[in-house]
C-alpha cells in the first residue's frame, strides 16, 4: 500500500497514529488498553522499540517512536498484528461485552472487503508516520499528543491520563 507517509530514519523519533476501523470506542474498555500496554512492554524489551511518549485514546493510538536496531514499519507491522488478534480473541471471550456482536461483524465486514486481510481487520492499514527530526517538531507533536485527552474533555490536565506518558513528562 502506498501512501505519502514514510517512515525516514528509524534511528529518529516518528510520530505514529493506529486508527481502529470505524472509529470504533474500542478503548473504552480497560482490558483491551492493558493488550495495547503489554504489547508496547514487549516491543521494548525484545524488539529495540524505543518509545518516547504514548496515548490510547476510545478509538486510536499515538506514538513517537524510533529504534537503533529494528525497522519501525516492522514493529508498526508486528504490533498491529499481534495487538488485532489479542483484542478480538479477547472481545469473542468477553460474555460481557455488550457490543461484541457489533464490532465482530464490523471488523468481519473490513477484513473481507479488504485482499491483505485473512479475516478480521481490527486497524485501518496506514499509521501515517512523520519524522521529528528538529526540536521544534519534536516538541510539538510531544504537545499534541499529551493534549489529545484535555481536548477531548476526558481530563482537565495531560498528567491525570492513566495510559499516557503525560506524567513521565
């Protein structure tokens, strides 16, 4: 899939975005945000993900990320891939969820509309990636992206986020 977006060097920080398909609130749920928060541990331990802030709002995800030692399109790749499989395994187990139905067929209908996708298709394919390589684009995608919760009028201030790097800041 082509798209003006390229990942540059992966040594320097990029600005990344993982959009559920629909716009769908999945992130409501706090069970699915911990498979995002495990997913991310992982990277960093065993796939030189470097992550330098983070945010997951009701329904996409924003990174910066880089890494001296793996491709970034590879970990973009390799994390929406396993974190897709882990979030629909567990909605199909949730007895509880009360739009899982919804969703499912949602994330059905996506995945056979698209010829990449075997069968669910849980992230829309790009994640937009833009290269930070000044301070001053640095600093304000860093702005950006702690505010994205204030402006959405979760929070009244970017340190009061549960799953966000706001408060390492």
């Amino acid at each position: 899939m082509s798209s003006k977006y390229k990942v540059g060097d992966d040594a320097l920080p990029h600005y990344v975005t993982f959009t559920v398909v629909g716009w769908i609130d999945v992130f409501s749920h706090e069970r699915y945000k911990e498979i995002i928060i495990k997913s991310l541990d992982y990277c960093i331990t065993s796939k030189g993900l470097i992550l330098h802030a983070w945010v997951i709002m009701a329904n996409h995800i924003n990174l910066i990320i880089s890494s001296k030692t793996t491709r970034i399109e590879y970990l973009v790749r390799d994390m929406k891939k396993y974190t897709s499989k882990k979030i629909i395994t567990a909605m199909q187990d949730n007895n509880s969820e009360s739009r899982r139905e919804w969703m499912i067929n949602i994330y059905n209908f996506a995945g056979k509309s698209n010829s990449n996708i075997k069968e669910f298709q849980f992230w829309k394919q790009d994640y937009h990636p833009v290269e930070l390589d000044t301070p001053v684009k640095l600093n304000q995608r860093f702005d950006y992206l702690h505010e994205n919760e204030v402006r959405s009028g979760l929070i009244w201030e970017p340190w009061h986020f549960k799953y966000s790097s706001a408060i390492d800041y």
